[in-house]
C-alpha cells in the first residue's frame, strides 16, 4: 500500500511521465487529509484557482483518502520528538504525513529526502534512491 505526498501530487497534475509511470505501477493507492489540505492551500493562493480546485476534486474521487485520529497523532508525536533527537527536524505537515503511512504499514511515496531520516517509515520514489 503506498500513501502519495504532496509534491508527487503536483507532478501528477503537471502530467510529470515518470511519476505517471511510478504510479502506474504501483496497487493500493491512497492519499490523505493532511495532503488534500496543502493542495487546496495551493489552489487558494494560485492564480488559476478553479482549474486547481477541480484537479484536486478529479483527483479527490480517484483515491481513497485516509483521515488523522488520535492513534496518528501519538505516532506522530513520537517522529517529531525522534526527529528532534537525532538533530533532523522536518516539516510538520510532512510527518504528519509520516505517521499515516507508520500507522497504516503504507510506503511513501515522495521526492522529499527527509522522509528517509524517519524511523519506521517506507520510502520510494525519492530521486537517487
């Protein structure tokens, strides 16, 4: 099962061959809330704002979209302080990201290189890897 980030979501609105390839090939795709939320954002601050907020509604009723609970929230806590740690902080959105894809034995599929630095999390599709 894989979990899409944000920026290969991006490269799938951009019609990017090779990530169209990546996901292509991959079963059990899914997205989250915490994903959905930097893309509206996206859409909101852009200048073509209904032709983005009808890309991510397309894309919306593609992929099932897994939610954040109190168990990802733990889980979550537990990666910002690990992260905190080892002097590797990362955006918070992105392991919020992180702790969905823990929570849900789900691969990350991302172009981020700091997702490789958080325990316990599965990572493809970042470039050099």
């Amino acid at each position: 099962m894989y979990l899409l980030d944000t920026n290969i979501v991006i490269e799938l609105f951009a019609q990017s061959p090779s990530t169209i390839t990546l996901i292509d090939g991959l079963n059990g795709v899914s997205c989250c809330d915490i994903v959905l939320g930097e893309l509206y954002y996206g859409a909101y601050n852009s200048k073509n704002r209904d032709a983005n907020l009808q890309n991510i509604e397309r894309f919306a009723a593609l992929f099932p979209i897994i939610a954040t609970d109190q168990t990802t929230a733990n889980i979550y806590g537990q990666l910002k302080y690990s992260l905190k740690s080892i002097g590797k902080p990362a955006p918070d959105n992105d392991i919020w990201i992180a702790a969905i894809a823990k929570q849900n034995d789900f691969s990350v599929v991302t172009r981020d290189h700091h997702f490789v630095n958080i325990s316990g999390v599965k990572v493809i599709g970042v470039k050099g890897r």
